[in-house]
C-alpha cells in the first residue's frame, strides 16, 4: 500500500509550460482587452467565457508547476529550494493573473439593464451565478490599475508575514517523556490520560510560542492593516463582509449561525465541567481541553483505518468507494508524520482536471480513522464535483465546504462504536462531542475574536501582544466557562493559522450542522443519497442556499438550533453513562 504522495503526473518540463502559459494569457489579452462586443451581445458574451474558462481550466494557478512545488513544500517546510522554487512560480502566476485582471473588473461595470439580460439569457445559464457573483459585488471592485496594485502586494503584505511565522513554528523540537516532538505533536500529547505528561507537553508548547511572541505580535498587525486597507479601498463596512460576499452568502446567514452558537454556550460549559470531573479536578486548564478522559487501549494501524473507511464508503456508495481506492493506487495519500511535514491534515485540489491529494499524520489513534475520513469527504466532494462544474465553478462555497467531510466522518464514527464495549463508547462519544465543540464552539468564538480585533485595531491601531492576549482569552472564555482556567491561554493565538485567513472559521460550523441535517434525511430514506451526490456535484453553479432549498433544507436560526440540539442529547447520554458506570 502506498503511503507516500508519488508525482509522476506532475512532472514535466516547466520552461515549456511556462511558455504555454505565458501565450496562453497573451493571446486571451489580445482577443479582448479591446474588443468591447462582449458588453452588449450574448453570443459574443458567451465567446469570451468559454475562452476564459478554459484559460482558468488549463492554466491558472501557473499549472502543474505551482501544484507540484506546492505540495513539495507541505512535505518539508524547512526546505528552502522549494519554498523558492515555488515562490518563484508563485510571482510568475501573479503576473499572468494580473494580465487578465480587466476581464472581470469590465464584466463588473456593464450596466444594470445588460447584467439583467445576461443573467436570464438560457446560452449563458452555465456562467450565470459567476457573472451573477461579479455584478452583486461590483460596487467593490476597483480600476485595473488598482486591482493590480492590490494583488502584487498581497505577497509582501500577507502572504510572506505568515509563512515566516509558520515556517519558524515548524522548524521547533522539543523533548517530552523522552521524545523528540513538533509543536503539533505536543498539542497532541496533551490529551494524555497522564497529567504530569500533558503539563510538561504545554510547558514545551508555550515555551515555542513565548518564543515567537513578538514576531507574531507584528506579523498579526500586519494582516490586520493589509485587510482594513483592502476593506476601506473596497467600501466594505464589515470586517467579515469581504468573506460573506466571496462566499455567496449573506448576513443573515452567518449572523443565524453565530446567534444559535452563542445561545448554546451552555453545551460547551457542560461538557467542560464534565471533563473536569471525570479526571478528578475542580477546574481543568486550557490545554486539557481534549484530554483523554478514559483509556483505549485499540490502536489503529493505518491499515486498518483504510479497511474501515473502504467499508463505510462501500455502504454508502459505490462511487466513494471507487474514488478512494483510486488515490491510494496513484500514491495521493501521504500518511506519516516527519520532521518538517505540515502537521495537520487537509485535502487539496489546484485547477479542476488536477489530481486530488490528502495529507495526513496518522499516529495510530481513533482520532486519525475519522480524519482520513473526514479528508476523504473533501477528496471525494472535489472529485465529483468535476461531472457538473466547469473551471469557473469549480469550488465548494465555504459555507457548505465542511459538509461531506463531516457527513462521512461521522458514518465511519459510527462504524466504530459497533466494535465498542460500554467504556469504550463513554470514551468515544467523550472524544466525539469535544471535537464538535471545537468545529462548532470554539470556532465561532475565534470568529468573535477575529471580529472584536479587527474592530480595535481599526479603532485604536496597532495592537501589543499583551492587547490580543486579552481579547483572546476574553472570546475563549465565553464558551469554556468556569470549569476552564485560563493561565497563559494568552499565547494561543500565536500558532492558530485560521486567524490570518480571514473569517474562515464559520465554515466549521456551518458545515456541522447542516451534515447533521443531511445524516437525519439519509437515515430515515437511503434514496436521499441522490440528493446528497448533486450536492456533491454543486460546486460555485448555485449559491448555498439555493443548493439546500433543493434538498428540503431552510437555512436560519432555528436549522441551526436544531444541530446544536443534536449535540446537546448526545451529551446528556455522555453524563448518564458517566453516572451508570460510575465515573462521576
């Protein structure tokens, strides 16, 4: 079995790609930089989309050669060729890109009697919600010259600031118990069932971090003045409106998702408290938040997490299970952990006839089973995907983006609770609920956070290390309660990476729920599985909430209420076992 990423169907010659490429944007430049027909006809409309949709499709991203270095550099973040080799084809991309930037900035400023026509023109129907997407948000698109300017900036001012940080994380050893760790394996160690091994793990942990507090404390300042320049240049009155307009959902969306969550604070109290006197404490601190409350002693190889992943997604369709076996032949899982190695997990995809990959870190926990399945959702949602969308749409809209890798994460969760003795379910429904707090609750709150600093900052300026740290343990507290000591949860923020990405996080949250709704309509009737494989299909075609009212879902308040509720009688079942076998 292959468990190392192989790039035979990356390799080739670059200078000639590069050529290719370069011609390639020339020539679209060419054609329609200065023909205007495209504003007033349809049919000459539909021309130059074609065109640019197979420009995007063959050779946006600067094609294979971006992809394969990108990947490289994930396998090994101390290696600086790469790291080059890819910046440098980074910037070649960027000037390609900035060629074509007039394309959607004119599409944005043709007039309100034509953008009507076109979108209700049948011969464009299969670019109406990427035109529809460019004339909502025309008002905050610029000149040329100024998108431009924003776009060759954005490395210096973003892009680099946070792969210095990431790369200087990466490069840190510490020894606990013996052991030589990452900063992510320590994070990992700190659900030891031992407390003296979990605190030793966090000493390390903030050492790393107290380390890299004054970088972060700039590097965090920087992001925040690079996006409160693009806001005001754009007219954005939001901090998070860029993303929600980017997204295609609207205010009312995430508003409903952040109301419901912070309405159900109470569930992630309980559960915390709950923790607390499982392991015999009055309070637990910070970084026991996911600390192993009763011992497992099975272990996954990574084997048997494939053998169990194959048998879930064989149950559920066959398709899955095709795809899945496909990139395990073809070497597109990386499964080990190493030195230099992105320690997360995540499933990637580049232009739309790419090859999907997934890396994992798989350590032989349950942990690593439900991620590879979690990944797999992701690699099988981007692989299905390709049979309806065309290049401009091929992307899952973020608010609906957790969707499938929950959906089958939490059936092969299921999967495993079949093998499972009654200490053993306690431990796993334990484990479950806290990793659904952390998608759920804890990522609402870092988007609180990311709210009320980007607040202050453009309020006051720029913000010390000692100013972040309090309004982080502020939005972290609130859904941690009393039972949750926060003593130097102030460094936390230093390593989290979905704070530089801009009000991301809601996706974790959005996506949970609304699985849950999809898993309730599949359990009561298998047949909603065709329904569930054209949600699969959707990519950026249809809006969010166009893709659910298909499916019989309303999206509001009360939809999101109602997952949360799901997770709230799980956790009384969780506290009754506890009681029944007399843990608490």
């Amino acid at each position: 079995m292959k468990t190392n990423w192989e790039f035979e169907s990356l390799n080739g010659d670059f200078v000639e790609d590069r050529k290719l490429i370069e011609k390639a944007f020339d020539d679209f430049v060419l054609d329609w930089e200065n023909n205007s027909k495209y504003l007033e006809s349809s049919e000459e409309l539909k021309s130059v989309l074609d065109d640019y949709e197979y420009l995007i499709k063959k050779f946006d991203n600067c094609g294979t050669e971006g992809y394969y270095y990108w990947l490289k550099q994930e396998l090994d973040k101390n290696d600086i060729n790469t790291r080059s080799k890819f910046m440098q084809a980074e910037e070649f991309s960027i000037k390609q890109s900035n060629k074509i930037l007039f394309f959607e900035i004119t599409l944005s400023k043709i007039s309100k009697e034509k953008q009507i026509e076109f979108l209700n023109d049948k011969n464009l129907f299969e670019y109406k919600n990427f035109l529809k997407n460019i004339f909502d948000n025309s008002k905050h698109i610029l000149s040329v010259k100024e998108e431009k300017i924003l776009s060759l900036k954005s490395s210096g001012s973003y892009s680099m600031w946070v792969k210095m940080v990431e790369s200087l994380l990466s490069k840190e050893l510490r020894v606990v118990d013996g052991k030589e760790m990452t900063y992510p394996e320590l994070i990992n160690t700190m659900r030891s069932t031992k407390k003296d091994i979990r605190d030793l793990a966090n000493k390390e942990f903030e050492n790393i971090m107290r380390k890299y507090e004054d970088i972060a404390e700039v590097e965090l300042n920087a992001v925040l003045e690079n996006i409160k320049v693009d806001n005001e240049l754009r007219g954005f009155n939001r901090f998070d409106e860029s993303r929600i307009k980017k997204d295609g959902i609207d205010f009312e969306f995430i508003d409903s998702i952040l109301e419901a969550i912070k309405d159900k604070f109470s569930i992630s109290k309980r559960y915390y408290s709950l923790i607390a006197k499982l392991i015999g404490q009055e309070k637990i601190g910070y970084h026991e938040r996911n600390v192993e409350t009763g011992k497992i002693n099975k272990k996954y190889s990574y084997e048997e997490g494939i053998t169990m992943v194959k048998k879930v997604f064989s149950n559920l369709d066959n398709e899955f299970l095709d795809i899945f076996n496909n990139m395990i032949e073809e070497g597109r899982l990386d499964a080990f952990p190493k030195k230099g190695k992105n320690g997360g997990a995540f499933c990637v995809h580049w232009r739309k006839n790419d090859p999907v990959y997934v890396l994992l870190n798989h350590t032989g926990d349950m942990r690593d089973v439900t991620t590879l399945a979690h990944e797999m959702g992701h690699a099988i949602n981007d692989s299905i995907m390709t049979q309806k969308e065309n290049a401009l749409n091929y992307e899952t809209p973020k608010a609906t983006a957790e969707v499938a890798s929950i959906f089958m994460e939490d059936f092969v969760f299921e999967e495993i609770l079949k093998t499972a003795n009654e200490e053993e379910k306690f431990c796993l429904l334990i484990k479950k609920i806290g990793e659904e707090i952390s998608s759920i609750h804890r990522q609402v709150s870092l988007y609180l956070f990311e709210l009320e600093i980007h607040k202050i900052y453009k309020e006051e300026g720029y913000l010390s290390k000692t100013r972040i740290g309090e309004i982080f343990v502020k939005n972290m507290s609130n859904y941690l309660g009393e039972n949750v000591t926060m003593k130097n949860a102030n460094l936390w923020w230093i390593y989290w990476g979905h704070i530089r990405m801009y009000f991301y996080v809601y996706s974790y949250a959005s996506g949970a729920l609304i699985s849950k709704a999809m898993q309730s309509k599949y359990r009561k009737d298998n047949s909603f599985m065709k329904y569930i494989k054209e949600f699969l299909r959707t990519g950026g075609s249809s809006t969010p909430r166009e893709i659910f009212e298909k499916m019989g879902i309303k999206i509001n308040k009360e939809f999101f209420i109602d997952g949360l509720l799901e997770i709230e009688k799980n956790l009384d079942k969780a506290e009754k076992l506890a009681k029944d076998l007399g843990k608490i």
